[in-house]
C-alpha cells in the first residue's frame, strides 16, 4: 500500500466513532461520511458526536466531513464501512464513484440481508473489488471501552498480509492491540454470529437462567459457529483466536453488549418492536438471525445449529422464549 494513504470511514454510529477516534491518534487527516447534516455541523461546532460516544472529542481541523458518500469515497483510498447491515444495502445503491481500486474494510458486523452477500462479496460483485482489496475489522472490543481508552484488542483480516498490517498500524495505539489473520470470510461470519448468540444470551438471562447455564450456552455456541463457518469457508483456523471466542465472550456477557441487552428484554417479556423503541439503537443480531436462517435452512446442517433455530424462532416466529428454551436446553451438553 502506498504511503501516504487516505483514510475514511463511513458511518455515525459508536462503533464508526470509535474507529474514528482510534485513526485520529495516527493520522493527520480522517475522512467520515454520515447521512446526519445535524450530526456533521454538531462535530464542527461542538467537537463531538450528539448521538454516540458523547464524550469522545474530536479537532475538528483533523476531519473531513461529508454529507456526501461519493466525495468521501472519492476522497480515501481506505474505504471503512460501519453502516448497520439494515441500511447498508440502500445506502450504497448511492454509490456512483469507481472504487475498483480502492481497499474496502468491513467493520459492519453482519451480511446484507437482501442479498445475503457478506460486505467483500458485494464490493466484488458489484463494483469489481478484487477479493485481495478487501478486509474485515473484528474485536473483541466495545466502542464504549475505545471511547475510555481501555486496554481493547483488534484483528484485521485480509488475503494481503501487507495490507492488513498497514491498517493494523493506523487503529493501534497505547490502548489498542492489533493482530492480523487471512481468514477474512470466517472472521466476518464470526463477527455476526456472535450477535445472534449474544441475544440469545441476553434472553437467558432475562428467563432467569443463572450463570452455569450461561457458561454451556457459550460453550455450545462456539461450537455451534465453527460448524457453521466451516460450512460457509473450509479453511484452517482456530476458533478459540480471539479474532472468534474472545469476540463471542465479550458481546454475550458485557454490560455494554446491546445484543445482550435486546436479548435481556426479550427474556422479560418485551415484543420486538417495543426493545428496539426502548433500546433506540440498532441489535445487529436481530437481523443476523434471520440471515444465519436463511443461509442454512435448506441444508442438513440447520439441525446442528439449534441456538440460532432457537432465536429465530423467538424473534421472528414469535414462539414463546419460555418454551423454545426449555427446548433449546434439552439440545445443549
């Protein structure tokens, strides 16, 4: 990769802000697109994100904002999309400038679910990406943990070690870890698997299941998403990396998880509709779940994948989560 490179991120969320915050302690410059004109003039004005990670403060003269996603991919050579998987299909039918020649970086945490296209897949497709010029960031990392500057850890997959590492580089700093790996497809399956086990966690515990079932549920869920990714991507890999377990770990038992947290409402009674008004932020689970579904319902690996069966079933089905998980217990070891 060619020195100096451009940077920019797509995205307003916590996980974009953190992400921002993370290049801003390397570069000079950072580019970042959001739909929001009130969130764009409240960073200029206020030096802050209104919306997410509040506390995190920003020199203004060290972004680039954009209303516009064509400038912004104009703009970097170093595309990173943080869009949630809901919304990133329609926001890149916008997408008009070539990017063919651009590396594109996944840190959406789910696959589109009009398509069922992981985000590297739909760049390929759609706009001629070679599969080398695309790459995934994973945890296990809490944007709110990034915004205290806690000690966090990243792995960065790409097919192109080089790559992986100059982006490693450009998010590490006294705070952050990075690692790198080539498993880019099953770091990104992993990454929005773990979402779906996380709410199931989630609804566990709002049932009033205690901590040793917990620690099966996990225990089964890891298990269950190597299957899963093998299915989708044979290669050699070891779920246990962080890149894969510690990620799962993290977003089923942390306090920040707002999987877990959808989940937790769901256990006590909360329809769907009413957690996402009351949570009033984006569980990506809740739409990984149903592409989990889809990806595997047609096939005889859709047996051996009982917790997402389970969570699907709950959210989407409406089945009574009492009910599937005195189930869902009778499938785990």
């Amino acid at each position: 990769m060619d020195t100096p490179t451009k940077y920019a991120v797509f995205g307003s969320g916590s996980w974009a802000t953190a992400i921002v915050k993370m290049l801003c302690e390397n570069l000079d410059e950072v580019g970042w697109y959001m739909r929001s004109a009130y969130i764009k003039e409240h960073l200029l004005k206020e030096q802050h994100n209104p919306s997410y990670l509040s506390s995190v403060e920003f020199k203004p003269s060290q972004l680039k904002l954009s209303n516009d996603i064509n400038e912004m991919a104009a703009y970097a050579d170093v595309l990173i999309f943080v869009i949630p998987s809901a919304f990133i299909h329609d926001e890149l039918l916008k997408l008009t400038v070539d990017v063919k020649n651009k590396i594109i970086v996944s840190a959406v945490k789910g696959i589109m679910p009009e398509t069922g296209k992981l985000v590297g897949e739909h760049f390929h497709d759609a706009h001629q990406v070679p599969f080398e010029n695309t790459a995934v960031i994973a945890g296990p990392c809490h944007a709110e943990e990034v915004a205290l500057e806690r000690l966090s850890y990243l792995t960065i997959a790409c097919a192109d070690e080089s790559k992986a590492k100059a982006i490693a580089k450009n998010l590490s700093s006294d705070y952050i870890k990075t690692s790198t790996s080539d498993d880019v497809v099953g770091i990104e399956y992993a990454v929005m698997l773990k979402n779906i086990y996380a709410i199931a966690a989630g609804i566990a515990h709002g049932l009033g299941y205690g901590d040793n079932f917990q620690s099966v549920l996990m225990s089964n869920a890891i298990r269950e998403m190597k299957r899963f990714i093998k299915r989708r991507h044979k290669m050699k890999r070891n779920i246990n990396d962080s890149a894969y377990l510690g990620d799962l770990l993290v977003t089923g038992y942390s306090l920040f998880s707002r999987n877990r947290m959808f989940g937790n409402m769901i256990g006590k009674g909360y329809t769907v509709k009413s957690a996402q008004m009351e949570m009033n932020m984006v569980a990506e689970g809740y739409y990984a779940a149903k592409s989990a579904y889809q990806l595997t319902k047609k096939s005889e690996a859709k047996d051996k994948l009982p917790i997402i069966n389970a969570v699907y079933e709950i959210l989407y089905e409406e089945k009574d989560p009492k009910r599937t998980f005195q189930k869902l217990t009778e499938k785990l070891d």
